[in-house]
C-alpha cells in the first residue's frame, strides 16, 4: 500500500508540476526601441501593404512611414532563438506579443533592442468590464435581447439613411473591417447570404485562436454585422448592405482577458493592411478582476489605454475608426471605455426609437476635457439577426455603433475626396446637437441628408473643408 501511495504521490507531484510549467507560459507584449537595419522602405510599401492601403493613405495625403514598416526580423528571430513563441507582430507599435517563462522573458529584456513589455506583467491577467444596467442581466457585452420579429425601418430612418440609400449610396465600393469577439453562423444567416453569396466578405482571421474561421464563436459580432450588411426586404436591412467586409474575431468570450486589448491592435493593423475604409469595434475597456491593473477615469484621456493608442494610430493611417461609447451610463464608472476615449475616434451614444438618450449609454467628457461621446445613434429596440438564423431586438451602444459605421460608408461614398477627419467632421455637424454638442450624446444624431447637403455646398464653393488631417 505504501509503494502505491508513492507511485500516487509521485505520478501526483509531476502532474503539478507539468501543471505549473503551462501555468508559467505568460504572454507578454514586448516592444523593441527601433527599426534599424530593416529590409524595407518607403520606396517599396507594396511589400508591406497591399494595393488598396496604399491608395487609401494617397488619396489623403498621408505619406508611408517607418511606422507603416513591420519590426525587424533579426530582432524576432533573437526572441525565437531564446526559446520564446512569437504569436503576432505589431508594425505601429514595433514589437511582438510573445509567450514564454519568467526566465526567458528576463533573457528577453536583457537584449539591448527591446525597450520593454506592456503593462509591466503577464497580459493575460486582466478582464475586459461587464456592463451592468438598471436591473437588466446582460453579458460582457452590455447587450440584453429579447427574441422576437421586427423591422429596421426606425434604426434606419434615424440617421436617413434611407434617403442614403435611395441616392445609390449603399456602401458599394467601401470596405468595413468588423472587430469583434466573434461571427456566430453568420455565413448562414438568410439576411446576410447576398453578402457571403457576392463574395464580399474579403477576408476573416481569429486573432484568440489563431485561426481563419471566425463563425464558430461569440454571436455578437453576428448581431453587429446584421446592422450593416444585412439584406432582407420588410425584415431587416442594414445601414451598408452593399458594402464588403474584413470579419476579425479579437474578444475572447472565454478568458475575459486584458490581452484582447492587444488582439484589438493586430486586428486594426491587419485590416489596415488589406485597406479597409473604415473600423467598427463594438468593445469598450476599463475595468479589470485585477484591480491593480484597471484603468482609472484620469487615463481616459486618449493616451493611456493599448487600445486606443492602436484606434487612434489606424485612424492616422486614414482609416476611420467608429467605436461604442460604451454601456457604464448607469453603473458607478459611468464615463467612455477605451478606445472610445480616443481624440481621433468617432465614439457612439445610444439612444431609444425617440431620440431620447439610453440611461445606460456612457457619458464624457474624456479626462482632458474633450466631447465625448461624439455622436448617437439607436441603441435600443434595434433589430438585429441572430446565429439561430431569427431576429430579435437588442440594447447597448454596441448596435448604435455599426448603424453609424454603415451610414458613414453611404456616406464616404458619395464623397470620396474627403479625408478619413472630414467625414468625422460633416457627420458631427450634421447631428441634432451641433450647435450645442454635450456630453451625453455629444453632437447628438447625425443626419446623411444634412451632411451630404454640407458637403456638397463645400464642395460647390470650393471653401477650405473642415480639418483634414490628423497630424501627432
């Protein structure tokens, strides 16, 4: 019996230790101090970029960077040969997101190019917030459904987007890049097979499992997707029927984890790198179950947080970012979440059917004083489709977000010349609050109608826009 229990004992003890060796495989996001000695160049941005990303920064006069440039890959292949895993690579922020031991991690920190990792720990040791509101359960992402049948038409109209689309401006030609935690039998949902059917649906990529499907996770990027590229007639038809997408999963629904923050930049840089039009990312940070590494409301301020420090360097590459506000309105945070703290991202209110403001929408203004949220949209009572392949209503500032992206790309399409900062721009000044933004829905509903109307009279006079560039 004794030998028995040994063996037990023994098989016992290496099971822990086997055990605490995974345990201690962190993942850390290492940053390196420069680019020197890279391959690339300026003069060659093809290798880096595709055709569509070029255009895009050339059609707003925004010159190709050493930023623009992947890292150095003698300095990968020194972190690889240390025994460390290389999982992505970051061009904007110039490191790489590793997972390894303590002590290659410290042999990692010695080599003389790598300036130091994120967050001084562990990545992964964090969780993304649960927005809470007034007695209504809700998962992570702040959204309560309630399965049913409905039409689009309010979510629609609000914005005019109908009058959009029966000027021809359907998204056609724009491409939307969908940052999400996951597409749930999208690719099967009947409001959306004319998207999967024509084949506009560029590209997909799982940045949490490292993967190219993206429709066996999280329904929630479903029900974003369905307010822009859905197509079903007296049912539900989205703000950018027509326009195509980049599918990227970058929430992990499972783990929770504040390394999704850094999911959130690869997924940027990636559909940066295909050339998307415009972002929409549905996801807000700020509280973590380790409270040492919760973000305080000082550092929303548009500089602290990973995530949005990655929105607003994709929205200098021309890109223009759409956030949700975020769902804190009636909990005790209140305030935006990351990244919608951003001074270059579009940040979106809710509202109900009536334009009155959702007690659950978060409020600014950021910590440095700046008008958040920046615009509104519905975000209750929105229809959205869901993976069983049904309708139902949902709530949360993650709905208003897309029908905005959608009403965005309608409207970039009708004017093509402006910059990724104009766009944001006539939209705010077309909103129901523009002559006295606050920061509850900041410049309030924006109208497709007026600033198309604003637009075109600039155009017509050839006065000099409003801002058109974001210079850091």
């Amino acid at each position: 019996m004794s030998n028995l229990f040994s063996k037990v004992l023994l098989v016992v003890g290496v099971w822990i230790m086997a055990f605490e060796t995974v345990q201690s495989q962190n993942r850390y996001l290492v940053y390196f101090k420069d680019k020197s000695g890279t391959s690339y160049s300026t003069a060659n941005p093809q290798q880096y970029l595709s055709a569509r990303a070029i255009a895009r920064r050339q059609r707003q006069h925004i010159a190709v960077s050493e930023r623009d440039f992947p890292p150095n890959t003698s300095y990968i292949q020194s972190i690889k040969n240390l025994g460390a895993k290389v999982l992505y690579k970051t061009r904007w922020l110039n490191g790489v997101l590793v997972e390894t031991n303590s002590t290659t991690l410290s042999q990692i920190l010695a080599l003389p190019f790598v300036r130091g990792i994120e967050g001084n720990g562990d990545i992964r040791n964090a969780r993304v917030s649960t927005e809470n509101r007034s007695n209504n359960k809700t998962d992570k992402w702040g959204t309560t459904t309630t399965e049913g049948y409905g039409f689009s038409e309010n979510q629609v109209k609000m914005l005019c987007a109908d009058s959009m689309h029966s000027a021809g401006y359907r998204g056609e030609g724009m491409l939307i890049g969908v940052l999400d935690g996951g597409f749930q039998n999208a690719n099967q949902h009947p409001s959306l097979q004319p998207l999967f059917s024509e084949n506009r649906v560029l590209s997909t990529f799982d940045f949490v499992d490292n993967e190219t499907d993206v429709y066996d996770d999280h329904s929630h990027g479903t029900n974003v997707l369905s307010c822009m590229a859905s197509y079903m007639p007296d049912t539900l038809i989205g703000t950018a029927y027509k326009a195509s997408y980049v599918l990227l999963r970058t929430e992990d629904d499972a783990t929770e984890t504040k390394i999704e923050e850094a999911y959130w930049v690869f997924g940027a840089e990636y559909a940066d790198s295909l050339g998307v039009d415009i972002i929409n990312s549905s996801l807000g940070y700020s509280e973590f179950d380790n409270p040492a590494q919760n973000y305080t409301y000082s550092q929303m301020n548009g500089d602290v947080a990973l995530s949005t420090r990655g929105a607003d360097l994709a929205a200098q590459a021309g890109i223009l970012v759409v956030v949700s506000a975020g769902n804190s309105g009636s909990s005790p945070w209140q305030y935006i979440t990351a990244p919608a703290d951003g001074d270059s991202v579009l940040a979106v209110g809710a509202v109900n059917p009536a334009g009155i403001r959702t007690s659950f929408s978060s409020i600014g203004p950021s910590a440095d004083g700046r008008v958040k949220p920046d615009v509104a949209a519905q975000g209750s009572f929105v229809v959205v489709a869901t993976p069983s392949g049904s309708y139902a209503y949902s709530q949360g500032t993650s709905f208003a977000a897309p029908l905005l992206a959608g009403m965005a790309a309608g409207f970039w399409q009708a004017h093509p010349n402006l910059t990724n900062v104009q766009v944001m721009n006539y939209l705010k000044q077309s909103g129901t609050q523009a002559q006295s933004p606050d920061y509850l829905l900041g410049y309030g509903i924006p109208n497709f109608k007026k600033a198309d109307a604003l637009a075109s009279e600039c155009a017509a006079q050839k006065c000099v826009p409003v801002t058109a560039r974001i210079v850091k």
